[in-house]
C-alpha cells in the first residue's frame, strides 16, 4: 500500500500538472492572441464563437491525450482499491486518472462545452463525494478506535476487580480452612478431656467408696470393742469373783483393775473420731470433686457446642466462598474471552483504517486541488479571463 500510495501521489501530482497546463495553454496571451487572430480572419465562415470553442477544445483534448499516455498514470486510484476490497465502487473510484483525463480529451473534442462542463459537474460531484465518504470514514474509525479503547479499559478494569476478588476468596477459604482445623481440634481435645476426667472421676469415686467402707468398718469394731471395755470397766460386770466355799492352801493376792484402760478407752475413742472426721473430709471433697466435675464437663460441652456452630458456620462461609469463587473464575474466563474479542477487533479496525487516517490531510489536500483544477477549466470553457 505504501509503493502505491507513492505511485499514486506521483499520478496525482502529473494529474494536476496537466490540467493546470492544460488552462495555461487554453488561458495563455498568444494562444488568446492567436485565436482572436484566427476568429477575425476566418468570421464569416465559422463565426468568431465557433471558432474559439474549436481551437480551445483540438488544444486541450491535444494536451490532455499527451498526458494520459505519461507512464505514472498506470498508478490505480488506492481509494479505488480500497474501496474494491468492499465491494463498493463510485464512478470517480473506478476509473483511474489516465481514464479520466482520455476521456476528459475526447469530450473536448466531441462534446460541445455543455456537456464538457456536465462531465466536469459530475467529476466534481464525484470528488466531493468521495471527500465526505473519506471524511464519514474517519469519523467512523475514530469512533471504533475510541469506543474499543474505553470497552477494552472497562473489561481491564473488570479482570482487575475479578482477580482481586478471587484472590481475596482464596484467602479467605484458605483462613477458614485453618480456622475449621484448628476448631475441631479444639472439639477433639475438650472430648478427651471430659474422657479423661471421667476416669479420673469414677476412679475418685471408687477410691471414696472404699475408704468410707474401710472407715465404717472400723468404727463398728472400734466400737465394739469399746463398748466390751465400758462393760467391764464402767458397769462393774464381771468385776467379782466368785471364791471356792473351800479356801484354796495358796491365796492370790487382793485383785485390782488395770488402771491403764482409761487411757485404752480414750484412744479407741479418740480413733473412732479420727475415723468419722476422715470419712466426713472425704465425703465432702467427694462432693466438691463431683461438683468441679459436673462443672467440667457442662462447660466443656458448652465449648463444644459453641465451637461446633462455629465449625458449621464456617462450613457454611466456605461453601458459599467456593461457589463466588467458582463465578468469579467464570467471569474472568468470559473477560479474558472479551479481551481477545476486542484484540482481534481492534487489529481488524488498524487494517481497515490505519492507511486512511495516515493518509487522510495529504489526499484531501490532493482531491481538493484536483477540484479546483477542474472548476478552473470549467471557468475557462465558460470565458472566464
């Protein structure tokens, strides 16, 4: 494209020159003077008008056929190129400049200035549209071009917030997870632990049991005891003898008690109370231990349930965290799918238009003054000085 935008320029440059020859020889002071000459000298046969327009027309059609033939004309019109990739041509986009100027030549020699000057309307109206077409063309691309770059900064922005998203999900699933661990653990240990202390409880409790029976045990034969001393010593049975009718040879000596059973007594006694102050220690701190233990295990069982709706709740949070994050990675697939989608869109819209805008003030600038150059000739077969 850009060797026949070159070609092209040069074909348009050489156009141009020609018509501008064309009305310097058509305009020129010893052409004008010649042909005034001409029309004096030949008035009465072809009329002075006649004549003029003839001489015009045989000079001009002259040059331009001359410059038809020049070799930078075989240049194709590259808005007629483009224009062919759409299969959409208008009458000035299908000829190029060589067909133009031939048949601009022939006019001039066929047609009367009416219909040279029609022809010259109609290139004109051609050109002019072709400006507006290429006008409206930009303005098309530089909409698309605006447009695809504010969608594509919107989508980008969209990703961002997605894969932000995403990402803070991960995070938080990942925080949950530990947190769920770590509170099952917690409801593990606390199970043990109530385990554990019911052991230690029925094995406190057997250990009660047993010393209350050992103590009371005691105390029955403690007191049993006690009370066969108290009947000897304090009731007086059995503190007489009964002495033979017949006094035996060998006497005994007068019988006294022992005086040491008080302080016998005294001890048993003091036992029994040490028996019954333990056996009521030992129930008290049974009844404390069961407490601290019914204590134990309901808060226990509070934390567990506590903990257990925690766990269910960040089962729960989790749940829901997969299923946003599993629509947000759909999300960012249909983001990174639209992305493409402009990309390629983008790059269709830099082949479609990039050479027109690159190009766009050099061949205004050009189908301008090729439409000037014609309205100038227009003038010129009109009379115009």
């Amino acid at each position: 494209m850009d060797k026949q935008w070159e070609r092209r320029s040069a074909t348009r440059t050489a156009e141009i020159e020609a018509v501008s020859e064309t009305l310097a020889i058509l305009t020129e002071d010893d052409a004008r003077d010649l042909m005034a000459k001409s029309v004096s000298l030949l008035q009465q046969r072809f009329g002075k008008v006649a004549f003029a327009a003839t001489s015009r027309r045989l000079r001009a059609a002259t040059f331009l056929r001359r410059a038809a033939q020049v070799p930078d004309f075989d240049a194709d019109d590259l808005l007629a190129a483009w224009r062919g990739r759409h299969g959409a041509m208008t009458l000035g986009a299908a000829r190029g400049p060589r067909a133009q100027l031939s048949t601009l030549a022939i006019s001039i020699q066929l047609d009367s200035f009416t219909k040279i000057k029609a022809m010259m309307d109609v290139m004109v109206a051609d050109l002019k549209k072709q400006q507006q077409e290429e006008v409206d063309f930009k303005a098309y691309c530089t909409k698309e071009f605006d447009k695809t770059e504010k969608a594509v900064y919107a989508k980008k922005q969209e990703k961002k917030d997605v894969e932000a998203k995403i990402e803070k999900l991960d995070s938080l699933m990942a925080k949950l997870a530990k947190q769920i661990e770590k509170a099952k653990k917690q409801i593990s240990e606390s199970s043990d632990e109530i385990k554990k202390a019911s052991k230690n409880r029925e094995a406190e409790n057997a250990e009660f049991q047993t010393t209350v029976a050992d103590q009371r045990a005691m105390q029955t034969i403690l007191n049993k005891a006690l009370s066969r001393l108290e009947d000897f010593y304090k009731k007086g049975k059995g503190n007489k003898l009964v002495l033979a009718e017949q006094e035996p040879p060998v006497k005994f000596n007068s019988y006294k008690k022992n005086a040491g059973a008080s302080p016998v007594m005294g001890l048993i006694l003091q036992i029994i109370e040490d028996s019954k102050k333990l056996v009521a220690e030992a129930t008290e701190a049974e009844y404390k231990a069961q407490g601290d233990y019914e204590k134990f295990v309901t808060d226990s069982n509070a934390v567990i349930k506590e903990v257990s709706n925690k766990v269910e709740a960040k089962t729960k949070a989790t749940a829901t965290a997969k299923g946003e994050s599993a629509e947000a990675k759909g999300d960012l697939e249909s983001a990174i799918g639209e992305l493409e989608s402009l990309a390629e869109y983008d790059a269709d819209l830099h082949g479609e238009c990039d050479w027109v805008l690159k190009n766009f003030d050099t061949r205004q600038k050009a189908r301008l003054q090729e439409m000037e150059a014609i309205q100038a000739a227009k003038g010129i077969l009109s009379g115009a000085k």
